[in-house]
C-alpha cells in the first residue's frame, strides 16, 4: 500500500466532501517517503474522522433508505410499449453503441480536450467525425493508450478489451447467477472469482484490497480508499439499466447494491443515475426525458445533480457545445480527471448536444477529454438503447464484428448479440421480480 499517495489522494477527498482538512494540510505536505508508517497511518485516520462542516450545502447520504428520502418526485416504473423483438434490437443497441463509444475514446483515454483537438487539428479531422485516424508517424510526443493499434480507424476488428465492458458483462453474469436479488456480498464473490485484480483500477482496486483483507461491504468502500467518488462506479450501470428496461427506480436500486462495494455518495450516485437513465431510455424516445428520470433517482442536494442540472442549464443558453465545455471546464475541472462529476458532465454534454445521434453524441463526449473511453461508452449506451441496433450506423458498428473480448473468466471471444441475448432474458426475470415485491 502506497501510503502517502493514499494519504494525499484523501486530503483531496475529504476537501471535497466538504471537511476543514486546513489543520492536517502542513502536516501532511511535509511529508516523504520516508515518513514512518505509524505517522502517515494516524494522518489518514484524523483524516477519516473529519465531518464536513456545518455550512456544507449539500446533503449526500450513501444508504439507499436515505438516498431515496432526498431524491426528487419522479416515475419510478414506465409502461414498456415493446415487443419482445424490438426490446431485444434495442438491448442489442445498447450494447453495440456502448461498445462503439468506448472503442472510439479507448486510444485518447485521459487526453485533455485540449490534446484531443489538437491532434485531430493535426490530422485535418477535426471536429472528430468517425474513430481516431493514426498520423503515421506518430508525431513526438503523442502517447496513445497501449491498445491503439487494435481501436484505431482501420484497425478495429472486435471490441478490444476495456474495463468499461468487463463490468457491463459482470453486471449480467450477476444477474444470470444471483438473480434479481442479488446482495453486495454477492457482487464482491463475484469480483473474487471472476475478475483479475492486475485489471482493476483506483476504488475497485481498493475495495478488492480490502475484499482480501477481510473486509465487508460497505467498509470495503471506505477504508484506505481515497477514490470512493470517483467514475469505477458509474462505467458499471449499464448491465443493471438494461436488465431494468422501464423500471427507473429498480435499475437505480440494483446499481445501489453494486456500487456499495467500493464507492460512496457521488460514486454511487454516479452508477445510479446512468443505469436510470438507461432502464428510461429503453421506454421512451427523447434523451432529455430520460436523463430527467435518471436525476430523479438521486439526491436532489448532491454536487453530481447539482452539475448535471447546471449542464442542462447551459444547454439552454450556448447553442455550441464549445462553449458550453468551457463552462464546465471552468466550474468541474478541478476534480480529478477521473472523478464522477466531471466526467458525468461530459457525459450530459454529449447526449444533449448529440440530439439523439449516435456520432454526434459519443464524438462530443470523447472530444470533451477526461475520461474519453468511459464517457463515449455511456453516451453510446444510452443513445444505442434508445435508438435500437437496426438505426445505427454501420460506420460505428460493423468494425466490431459482432465480437468483444474480455478478462472476465468465461466471456472473452463472446458475441455481442448473444449477450443482448441473454440480457434480454434477464430482464423479463427483473420486471416479474420487482412485480412480485410490489415496487
């Protein structure tokens, strides 16, 4: 355990969540590597037991009792007006435009919009308009992600491997094993058996740390784990929105209980929201209806509703997304490039400037930066479950051939359809389930 990233990385944290971390900060800032352990040890637990201060505006509890006390009015079940054929074309969708989304932000992963720009600029392809070209040779100082040579224009031939995906499939294989009422606990076994620790990064990796250690949910979420807000969270909605196809709230409560293994308040509000927006989008047919019914599955005085009702704000007045990037640059950029409020952000650029189109919508969340792979896979998520497989383009689509690999023991080499398949079959088990329980 590194722990005087740890302990910096939970300054920031704790700052954010509102606490009065000024009497720790010196202490901490003058601290090396060679600081003892029992020193940094005692600096992280003053730390933890910090509250946020009394005038902290915001109210952000991590229980889904609570979470549900401060949600705004919303419909927690819509009518699904599907046939069997057109629910499964738009779960095949959901999957493929996730897949499309992710690969297409997959070689510029953790790029500033800046850099982004500047390469397609470089390029003579910018706005970006299809997957990422390869300036041969690469020019002095560009630094791909590792996987470009298989995610870039021309090169794609399957759903290269992302962790983005290998949670979407988890999210099934939960379902398929557990059964709608899976718990937590089942969530971490699954984690165990299935998913490599090398693979997983920031609050996953730590929760599966604590998983070993001994620990239980919810402290898995919270010890020694600085990056419980950040955005593991919420690329892990998308199985549980489309097994909930029509059913906000229950999409949102399935999300709950997975998220609850390694996040916390915004991190789990995160995944809430994207897997309500998901289970809305596979119901209705305008993008900003469902985001609408995602945001009424979280609470309504967190930062994360905060900044995506100031993004719907500044839809309405900047006709450019340029500008309205620059808005939330200016209001988000400060949390780290992989938080969940930053990213959900771009997230909501893309879907409301993209108007329902699948290329416009995951090439502005991708041009946006951060968080590049995981905000063009939630884009392409949504999009795709609204739209239906049969509408989207082949463009996008047709490069995956139908296939995508994966880490996760037992799925690498699957066919794309036969998860929409399957997930299909999931979610007629989730709607008699909830039915059943009476919510």
């Amino acid at each position: 355990m590194q722990y005087l990233a740890l302990l910096r990385d939970e300054l920031i944290q704790r700052r954010e969540e509102g606490c009065d971390v000024a009497p720790l900060e010196a202490r901490i800032a003058a601290l090396d590597e060679s600081a003892p352990v029992a020193e940094m040890a005692a600096l992280y637990d003053a730390l933890s037991a910090l509250e946020p201060r009394p005038d902290f505006p915001y109210v952000e509890p991590s229980t889904l009792a609570a979470i549900r006390r401060e949600r705004p009015d919303g419909p927690r079940r819509l009518s699904l007006p599907l046939t069997g054929a057109e629910l499964e074309d738009r779960l095949l969708g959901a999957w493929l435009g996730r897949c499309a989304g992710c690969i297409l932000g997959k070689p510029v992963e953790g790029w500033s919009r800046e850099r982004i720009r500047d390469y397609l600029a470089l390029a003579g392809e910018y706005p970006l308009q299809d997957y990422f070209p390869l300036v041969e040779p690469i020019p002095e100082g560009i630094a791909f992600h590792p996987s470009h040579l298989e995610t870039m224009r021309g090169r794609i031939q399957t759903m290269a491997r992302d962790d983005d995906i290998d949670y979407t499939i988890l999210g099934l294989h939960i379902l398929e094993r557990f059964g709608p009422g899976f718990t937590t606990q089942d969530v971490a076994d699954t984690w165990l058996a299935h998913l490599p620790y090398g693979m997983i990064y920031t609050a996953e990796r730590a929760a599966y740390r604590n998983l070993v250690d001994g620990l239980v949910p919810p402290q898995t979420a919270t010890y020694r784990n600085p990056y419980r807000e950040w955005i593991g969270a919420q690329i892990r909605a998308d199985g549980f929105g489309y097994a909930a196809a029509g059913l906000p709230e229950a999409a949102a409560e399935l999300a709950f209980r997975d998220a609850a293994l390694s996040h916390v308040k915004n991190g789990i509000y995160g995944e809430m929201f994207v897997a309500a927006t998901l289970a809305a989008a596979l119901a209705v047919d305008d993008v900003r209806d469902a985001i609408e019914i995602g945001l009424s599955e979280i609470p309504a005085r967190s930062r994360l509703a905060e900044a995506l009702r100031q993004v719907i704000a500044w839809h309405e007045q900047y006709d450019d997304w340029e500008e309205a990037w620059e808005a939330v640059n200016q209001a988000f950029g400060g949390y780290h490039r992989v938080h969940t409020i930053n990213n959900a952000a771009v997230v909501l650029l893309g879907l409301l400037y993209g108007e329902g189109d699948l290329e416009r919508s995951i090439t502005v969340a991708v041009m946006g930066g951060w968080d590049t792979d995981c905000n063009g896979a939630t884009v392409g998520s949504v999009i795709g479950a609204m739209k239906g497989a049969r509408a989207l383009p082949q463009k996008w689509v047709g490069p995956l051939n139908d296939r995508l690999r994966s880490y996760v023991a037992g799925y690498d080499n699957a066919r794309i359809s036969d998860l929409a398949r399957r997930t299909g079959a999931v979610a007629r088990q989730v709607r008699e389930w909830f039915q059943k329980r009476g919510s």
